[in-house]
C-alpha cells in the first residue's frame, strides 16, 4: 500500500446509513456507521470499507446526531469506544434497564463480550465515536428481541449469517434464505450483564489517563498513556487501567506531545493504527510524511520506521 492509502480522512469516510437490521426504528434512523479497517460488522454488503488489509483487529466508528440511538445487542468479539466528539451514554442490557455509564470526549470504554449494550448521543451536538473490533473477523451482532420486531415493521429482514435485506427498495429475500430469529430466552440468559462494580474497570477517563515513563517513546514533551493492557508488554506497560478479562488481541495507548514536541524515527513489528483526537499531528516514514488532523486515520506500514511531530499549537492527543 502507497503511503496515501494509508490515511483516512475524516472528512472522506463513507457512510452506511442502513448497516444494521435497527437501521428504520425511530431514534435509530438517522445513525451512520463506518468501516475503516476490516470488514466489521456490517450486515449490510454494500458498506464501504475503506482499508481491507487485516490487522487483527478492525477498526470502525459510529457518526450519530443528538437524541440517536444505536439498540441493544451483543458481540463475540471485544468491542472498545473512544469518545471523539460528543457526549454518549452507554446502556446495558437486553432490555436496556441494567445500568449505564456516561462518556465524555476523550474517554475510553471496552464493553465485555457476550453481553447486550447500545449507546445514545445524548449531546446537544453531532457525535463520533471511534470504534476498535477483536479479531480479523469479529463474527456477527446478536440482537434483542424488540430490534426484531421493529424491523419487520419498517421491511428490514435478516438472514442468518448476518446479510441485511431491505425489501422497502425491492430486495427480495433469496428462495430457501433462513431468517435469523431472534435470541430464546437461553440465549439472553447467557448474555447476562456483569455486575456493575466489575463493569466500573472497563472504562478510562481520559482526564484520569497518566504516562507512563517506561515507555521508549517517552521524553520531554511526549507522554505514551496506557488505556487498554491486557498483559504486561515487552515495551514497559504493566496490565491496566483497562485489563480486560475477556480477549482483545490488541493494546489501546493515548499519546500525548506539546506543540512542537516529537518524537524520534522508531520501529514496530505489529500493525499499528494512529486516530487524531485532537491536534495536528506529522507523522514521517521512508515512504513520505503526512499530516493528520483531527478524526484521520493511518495505519503505518509493519516494520518501517515512523516518527511523529505535534505541529499544532494545542499539542497532539492520538489514540
């Protein structure tokens, strides 16, 4: 891949705007959801995906106006919000009445798996949250009933395996298609929401994140903030603040650096994907130097070297 196509724009993501069977229900509608890296979890085929090259991990994000809601349902695989713009509040369980938590920009919540969570913007403004997925293929959503129910009512069908059909704009449901039903009684006992106290260790204030000094990228004007460890590292990073219990796969790290700080060239072995929070950030590799602002996206290539500069006045925080 070219240097170019490594980097995603924020103003040149391409939307879905029917990814999901909850898509048509009222406070649902006016959802856009995002793939940047990998193929998500889209039930919809024709969502853009806009880097294929597997990772480990996928890398999506959720674009909602105030008031929207995404329903209740549950994954197989680890799923991590950072909060970029906006304020949103996650909600647990099936029927959406066993607690929640409110996030600000900046902060960091990985949802355990195999329970049923949604999320609101309940900001006054459009919000953006950027999403981290388990695994190359993060499997299928599992819904709540009531998102089955709605569906039928607004010509949404889903089939098993995870294929969205919209017969409102004349797609019919292909001869001997199974429908995917919704969860038994079993099913949702299985997906039972962890105790709160636990779920309190699943997120991370960005005001509360702290450098860590072992971390080779550290240095005057540059702090590399651990978010999600799930076992120590090669690298200096003891498991924490986020030590999940369930598999992630990858490492979540806040980088923060002052105007004008940087850091020097480096390498990694592992892929490596950079999201803008806040800043102007230069990142140089043998291949050429780009600029990201906030909401961009670049994966840098697997062990060539890279350097960062902060050349905004506000400092950079990348995650």
């Amino acid at each position: 891949m070219s240097i170019e196509s490594r980097l995603i724009r924020y103003a040149d993501l391409v939307p879905c705007r029917n990814a999901f069977v909850d898509t048509r229900t009222p406070g649902s509608d006016a959802k856009e959801n995002f793939t940047l890296i990998g193929p998500g979890v889209s039930e919809n085929p024709n969502q853009h995906v806009h880097i294929p090259e597997p990772h480990g991990f996928n890398i999506g994000g959720a674009r909602q106006p105030p008031r929207c809601l995404n329903s209740q349902h549950s994954h197989e695989t680890a799923e991590v919000f950072v909060v970029h713009q906006g304020r949103w509040r996650m909600i647990f369980g099936v029927n959406a009445d066993e607690g929640d938590v409110v996030m600000e920009e900046g902060d960091t919540i990985s949802i355990p798996t195999r329970m049923f969570r949604g999320f609101e913007n309940i900001g006054e403004e459009t919000g953006f949250l950027f999403a981290v997925l388990g695994g190359d293929d993060p499997g299928k959503v599992t819904w709540s009933p009531r998102v089955f129910d709605l569906a039928k009512q607004y010509g949404l069908v889903l089939l098993e395996g995870g294929r969205l059909v919209d017969t409102t704009v004349g797609e019919r449901v292909p001869a001997g298609a199974r429908l995917q039903q919704a969860p038994s009684a079993a099913e949702i006992a299985a997906l039972a929401t962890p105790p709160g106290e636990k779920l309190a260790g699943c997120v991370a204030r960005a005001a509360d994140l702290h450098g860590n000094p072992a971390s080779p990228l550290a240095r005057d004007g540059v702090e590399e903030c651990a978010v999600i460890t799930p076992a120590s590292t090669a690298d200096g990073f003891a498991p924490g603040p986020i030590a999940p219990w369930w598999p992630h796969g990858f490492n979540l790290r806040c980088l923060r650096l002052r105007s004008g700080a940087a850091v020097p060239s480096h390498t990694r072995e592992e892929a490596e994907v950079i999201f803008v929070h806040r800043g102007v950030l230069e990142v140089t590799t043998p291949e050429g130097a780009v600029i990201m602002g906030p909401g961009d996206t670049f994966t840098t290539p697997r062990g060539a070297p890279r350097a960062f500069r902060a050349t905004s006045s506000n400092g950079v925080s990348a995650y």
